[in-house]
C-alpha cells in the first residue's frame, strides 16, 4: 500500500467535525519553508483526498497549519481579533513514505490536542 498523508479536525466544544477550517501544509527544509497544499475541511472535517501520497510522499519535516481563529469566529464560538487560539500549527516528521500518517486535530476555543492517528 502506497503511503499518505491525512487529517481531519474535530471541533470538541461543538461534538461535530469542524468544517470549513482552512489548511496549510508546509515542507520544512533547514529555516525554508515551502507551501504544498492549501484546503478547507468538508462536510466530514476532512480533505477531499490525502495531501500527500504517491511521489509527493517523501520523507522530511512538515508543518500543518489550521486556521483555528477563523474557524471558531465564523462559527460563532469567539468574537473580536484576540482569540486566545488562532494559526495552530503542527511540525511532524515523515520517516517512512510507504506508511499512512494521520495527523488530527481535536479544537475548542481554548484548547487543542493531537495525535498521529491512523
């Protein structure tokens, strides 16, 4: 099986997938960064396809970053520019790119969590 690369994000205070959360996925290389996909989580707080997989799957550094503040004003959960949670972003390594890794995210307006899922 080919490897790959998934998310999806959870919106906790709300118990449904946080949809319409915007996406980033960085390439890290040294003090470089390169953007690789932009998205906005469906229905299902999920991309439509993996971000990465077939030759795009290469081991390295990544960089996942998930527009939470936007997300929760839209949402109606915060209000005003402060939000205690905004750009959440989350480094993690690709060792093997035969293996499918799975990055969620659980969100709330003041607190996340993560995991390598499968």
């Amino acid at each position: 099986m080919a490897g790959r690369l998934t998310t999806h994000v959870l919106d906790t205070a709300r118990g449904r997938p946080a949809a319409g959360l915007a996406i980033s996925l960085w390439r890290i290389g040294g003090e470089s960064r390169t953007l690789l996909v932009q998205l906005v989580t469906n229905a299902d707080g999920r991309s439509d396809a993996p971000l990465l997989s077939g030759e795009a799957m290469q081991p390295g550094e990544y960089e996942l970053v998930f527009a939470a503040g936007d997300y929760l004003r839209a949402s109606g959960q915060i209000s005003g520019d402060n939000a205690f949670l905004d750009l959440i972003p989350i480094r993690f390594g690709i060792g093997d790119a035969g293996q499918h890794y799975h990055v969620p995210l659980l969100l709330s307006p003041f607190a996340y969590s993560t995991y390598r899922g499968s």
